[in-house]
C-alpha cells in the first residue's frame, strides 16, 4: 500500500494475476474513501453510517462497472473472473457514468467508481471513460483492476496510478489456505503444487484444490506422454474435452520441469510425479522439448479460432511421439 500513499488518487490501477483479491482491495479502499473515520487507507472504520450503508450495498457514492452493467458492490470476482473475461464492458455502461460523476457526493465525502475488470472495456468505452479521467472533479476517484498494465490502452494507463499487486510467497500462501481453507486440504503436496500453479494467488489456488477434473486430467495426461507407444489419437480426444486452459495449465509446468531436471536435477511443480517425469526424461532432449513447447504455444493461441481442435491436438501429440521416436 505503500506506493499508493496516504491519500487514494483521483484514478488508481490494480494490477495483478487473477486470485490475488484485487477486487477485495478495491473494495477494501472505497470503503475507507468514503468512511467517516477510517483508521488509514483500505482500512474503515466498520461502524460509521457511511460504512454500513457501504457493507449494505446501498451508498449513493459508490458504482461499479463490470462486463456492461453497473453493480453497486464489489465482491471477490477471483471464482468468476475467467468466464467474465469473455464479455466486454460496453459504452452504455462507461456513459451511464456520466450524471454520477457530475453531481457532488450525496453523503459530503467523496465518490469511488470501480472498473472491473478493465481490460474489458472496449475501445467506445474507453474513450468514453478517457474524457471523464481528463478533467475529473476532486471528490471523485476511480479504480481499475486489471491482470497486466498492457490491457488497458495507454491513454488511460498514463492517467492512472499504478500499483502491482503481488502475489505472496510459497510460505505465506500455503500457511494462508491452511487457515482460511482446511477443509478443502488433502496434502501439503498438493497444497504447494495447487499454489506453484495458480502463480500463488491464494483465492485461485483455493479453487483449484476442489478441482478433481484437474488433478484427474493432469495425472491422465502425464502418464500418456510417458507410454513408450502414446495412444495419440486417445489422447487428442480426452484433451478434447478439456477447457484448454487446463492444457495450458498441464503442460507448461510439465515442460518446465523436464527442462529443469536438465539443468538442476529437480522439479517445481510435479514433485509429487517424479517417477514419471523421470521415465520421461530419459526419452527426450532439451532441444526436443523447447521445440515442442513453440508447438504447443502455436496450438494455444489458434484454440479459438474457427478450427477443429482434434485434428490440432493429434498433429501436436503426434509431434511429442515422433520425437520420442528419435532418441
């Protein structure tokens, strides 16, 4: 909170991976904005008249717009944020601004509008929001949140204040869901890897622990890369079915350790598969790997695209066999 300072500016960006708790900050630091006696920046007093009707989602001076229409509260949007990426904020809702931030506070304080997340605003809208964040009255203040600064177009980035939120460290995350999420623990393994794989982010790594497709699919999908003869046309159709972020989440990792037992002779992620990474490695180069990771990086970025994604996933399996075959 540091960078921020003691005072909330009239525009301040979040940025942060997803599962950090941006929107919990955001929301952290419009309460204590608009508080009558907050204790300091993102800290209110809880008691206030302004604070309740903060914590009841009815103060007049609080707006937030996500995915094309305005809320008046900001929750913890880390569960659904992946699904709301997909949608736009329109210009419709950015306009819709337009009345509250011309007229002065109702409760004397101040007015805090939240944008999130802003990197789906698009272009009509942010050049709608662009000529509210030119000459903003004083009482007013808005915060984005978005994942990466480049999201959001340069004008509206060079008007704003940036803070990174920064995910914690393995020790602190996994101490955190030990606290907040016992129930949902099955190993301290797994608790690292879930955390290592959700770069850290507590609420993301929360979530991913109680996924068991994922564990599922990560252990079905290693082992098949691991046969002496790979099934490619199987596999392509389990993957299939898969979201392909969990093919992103997968694999990546699975290359990175390959290529770190090459160099330090141990593993980040999946040091609960050392057996089968090790089987693996001694049927694949470096070289080979790095190869293969441009093709699978080539094959996520056209998983959207109007293509069919069997025919993708069994030429890009069949890549991984036809280098196993070599050595």
């Amino acid at each position: 909170m540091k960078s921020i300072g003691e005072r909330l500016p009239s525009s301040l960006l979040l940025i942060g991976v997803s599962g950090l708790g941006k929107g919990a900050l955001a929301r952290a630091l419009a309460k204590s904005i608009l508080c009558s006696a907050p204790i300091h920046l993102g800290a209110a007093c809880h008691e206030c008249k302004e604070c309740l009707l903060f914590e009841s989602e009815n103060h007049p001076d609080f707006r937030v717009i996500t995915n094309d229409e305005v809320e008046t509260k900001v929750g913890d949007v880390t569960a659904t944020e992946e699904k709301k990426s997909k949608q736009l904020i329109s210009v419709k809702s950015v306009r819709g601004l337009a009345e509250f931030s011309g007229t002065k506070p109702h409760r004397g304080y101040a007015k805090v509008v939240v944008i999130n997340p802003a990197e789906n605003l698009n272009q009509s809208a942010s050049n709608a929001l662009l000529k509210i964040l030119e000459e903003p009255p004083e009482f007013l203040h808005f915060i984005l949140v978005a994942k990466n600064a480049q999201s959001v177009i340069p004008t509206i980035r060079s008007r704003c204040l940036k803070h990174h939120v920064l995910p914690p460290s393995d020790e602190v995350a996994v101490n955190w869901l030990k606290n907040e999420a016992e129930d949902r623990l099955s190993s301290d393994e797994r608790t690292t890897l879930a955390s290592r794989l959700s770069s850290n982010a507590p609420l993301s790594t929360r979530e991913l622990l109680i996924d068991e497709q994922f564990f599922e699919a990560r252990g079905h999908i290693v082992s098949e890369l691991g046969q002496r003869r790979i099934d490619v046309f199987s596999l392509a159709a389990f993957c299939e079915k898969l979201d392909p972020e969990y093919i992103r989440k997968i694999l990546y990792p699975l290359i990175h350790d390959l290529l770190l037992l090459d160099v330090e002779g141990e593993l980040y992620f999946y040091t609960d598969m050392s057996d089968e990474l090790m089987n693996i490695k001694q049927n694949v180069t470096g070289v080979l790997l790095i190869r293969w990771m441009d093709d699978l990086t080539d094959y996520l970025k056209s998983v959207h695209h109007p293509l069919n994604r069997r025919l993708a996933l069994e030429a890009l399996f069949l890549k991984w066999a036809k280098n196993y075959k070599r050595l």
